[in-house]
C-alpha cells in the first residue's frame, strides 16, 4: 500500500516474498505482508479469556500478554500494552485519509494492526493495541487450570 511508510530497519526475520506466500495461508498473508485488515468480530482471539502470549503468527516472536487484553467491542482483541517495548515497531500509516499508527512485529516486520490513544478506556496507559487475530498464535499459559 503506497499510504504505509516503509520501516529501514532491517529485520531479525526475513524472508523473500516467495517464502512468505508459502509459508502463510493467503489471508494471512494479505494481513501480515499486505497490511490488510480481517474481517471485525470474525476474528479468533476476538473475545476469547484463554491466559498466555500472543506472538506473531509469521515468525513467532511474543508480542502480547493476556494480562493485557481487554474488552474494548471494537470487533478485534485489544491490548493496552505489547510485552515489551521493543517487541513491536510503530510505523506512521496515512491510508484511508486519516492518520494512524501502524503496528508492526519488530522481528519480521508483520503488520499486526494499530494503536489508537486517549479514547477514555479504564486501562493503565490510555492505549488501545488494535491487532488481527490472523496476525497473532495464543500460547496458552499451562500452569492455569481451566478452574482457574
């Protein structure tokens, strides 16, 4: 997309086109390669309480807690903070006639979606983490109990 300004950072993870569509099914490389948005409340991790890490579906780097999941009924799991600060990369995004702020995987450079600020939410940092479930693979934390 010619509205997204291109990262110069060179990335832990990377990987030829080729080897991106062959690795990816083709939805999520339209959202991971092509930043692409799915579909809202279609999504996997939408509404799920499932306790663990989020990382990158592309190439496996934890980029979120459950901890810092919460509600927000935008029709895509929030977060109001990755799993740290270095972990996701912030990419100035024009498309659509808005400006935005694109999230992206600091390892590889996968569009995961956008951070929006000051919409009155009760979380710790004002910020909402607006990110695909098709960007994202839930580790479950095994040593919670379904009882839990």
């Amino acid at each position: 997309m010619s509205d997204h300004t291109t990262s110069q950072k060179p990335y832990a993870v990377q990987r030829t086109d080729e080897e991106w569509r062959a690795a990816l099914t083709p939805a999520e490389y339209k959202v991971l390669r092509q930043a692409g948005t799915e579909p809202a409340f279609r999504g996997e991790y939408t509404d799920t309480k499932t306790q663990g890490v989020y990382s990158c579906r592309a190439c496996g780097a934890e980029l979120f807690r459950s901890d810092t999941k919460f509600e927000s009924h935008c029709g895509w799991p929030s977060f109001y903070s990755p799993l740290a600060g270095d972990s996701v990369e912030y990419i100035e995004d024009r498309s659509f006639g808005m400006k935005r702020v694109e999230v992206r995987c600091a390892t590889c450079g996968s569009h995961l979606g956008h951070v929006f600020e000051g919409e009155g939410y009760d979380t710790p940092t004002d910020q909402r983490y607006c990110i695909n479930s098709i960007s994202l693979r839930l580790q479950p934390d095994e040593s919670v109990t379904p009882e839990d």
